[in-house]
C-alpha cells in the first residue's frame, strides 16, 4: 500500500518561494542587462531634470540683470544704450518675462525719439507674440495710434485708439483712449463717430475732468 506524503502548509508556501524565488534568478541573469539600462537611464533624467532647472534659474538671473540695466539706461535717457540691452534681451532670452517686457519698452524708447517704423515694429511684435496682459496690449495699441497721430495718419490712429480702448474697456487709460480716437475722428471730418466716442466718455466719467476736456475739443474742432 502506497503511503502518500502530505505536505503542511508551511512546506507548500516555501515550495512556492522556492519556485518563484529560482524563475525570478533566471529571469534576471537573462535581463540583468535591460535593468541596468532602465536604472541608468532614470538616473540620467533626473541629473537633466536637475540641471534643466539649475539652467533654467541661471538664465532667469541672468536676463533679469540684463533687463534692470537696460531699464536704467531707460530711466536715465541713455535711449540708444538702452534699445541694444532691450533688443539682446529680446534675442537672447525669448520666451522670458523680461522678453516680453523689453519687447514693449523697445516700441516705446522707438518712439520717443520718433523712430515711427521701429516703434510699430515693435509694438506689432508685441500684439502678435502676447496675448495675456491686456492693460499693455491696450497700450501697445495706444503706441500704434500716436506714431500714426504724430505722421499725420489720422484715420489709421482713430481705429487704432479704438482698438486700444476696445482691448480694455475699463482700464485706467479707457478714457484717454476713447478721447484720443475722438480727436483724431474730428481731424478727418467723421464728426458722427466723433460724437459717438464723446457720448461714451460722458456716460463712462459723468463729471470728470476728461468730460470737460473732451466736451471742449469737440466744440472747438466742431462749432456747429
């Protein structure tokens, strides 16, 4: 008569250990080669991750040394100086904040010493790359209008202020933009649009000095 032998648990569980524990060998002598290869590469992102952002920092701080040295020269008049920080900080740093920030200021120094296509220029490139601050959009616009009003464009430094005032309604400079639009549309005649714009203003700042201001210009540009 057979004897069966029977196996306890505790024997069956490190049976199974067993098992699994030699599969688990072979499997590694055979792949030892991929795990290497995947713990090397982890490793080696995690040293780019570190240094991306090591980099990234360094070149943060070195654009904003730039920026507030070309603003300094900004500040001080040094207008010519201060254009070539800007446009290397544009260059060199795209996709910064400060980039974004010297892009605008370079439409504005462009200006000021009435260099009218670099100024729209610039001013344009702003518009285009930037879509997020809406006060200097507006303003970017209002640069637009006031190099045309300055050449004597008048119809294309109306539509200009009203864009600028139509991207920010109710900004700070709204009403400077709607009063500005106003006279260069009294320039050209569109006395309709001129009223339009001083209707808005008269709603908009009931009893301000710029209701005064522009209630006089338009008398005065249109005495009937």
């Amino acid at each position: 008569m057979d004897h069966k032998v029977r196996l306890t648990k505790r024997q069956i569980k490190e049976d199974k250990f067993t098992t699994y524990m030699l599969k688990s060998r072979s499997w590694f002598l055979e792949n030892w080669q991929l795990l290497v290869i995947g713990v090397a590469a982890a490793a080696l992102i995690i040293v780019a991750s570190v240094y991306y952002t090591q980099s990234r920092a360094a070149r943060a701080g070195e654009a904003a040394t730039k920026y507030a040295q070309a603003l300094q020269d900004y500040r001080n008049q040094n207008n010519q100086v201060a254009i070539m920080g800007f446009a290397q900080i544009v260059e060199d740093y795209s996709g910064d904040q400060t980039a974004e920030q010297a892009t605008f200021l370079l439409g504005k120094l462009n200006y000021r010493i009435r260099n009218y296509d670099e100024a729209i220029r610039h001013f344009e490139m702003y518009l285009n790359n930037y879509r997020d601050n809406t006060l200097t959009r507006a303003a970017a616009l209002a640069g637009i209008a006031s190099c045309y009003e300055d050449q004597g464009n008048f119809v294309e430094a109306a539509e200009k202020f009203q864009q600028a005032f139509s991207e920010f309604p109710d900004g700070p400079l709204g009403g400077d933009y709607l009063n500005s639009a106003m006279r260069n549309y009294l320039e050209i005649g569109e006395v309709e649009k001129a009223w339009a714009d001083l209707d808005s203003i008269k709603a908009r700042f009931e009893g301000s000095e710029l209701v005064k201001r522009a209630v006089r210009r338009f008398v005065e540009k249109n005495p009937g």
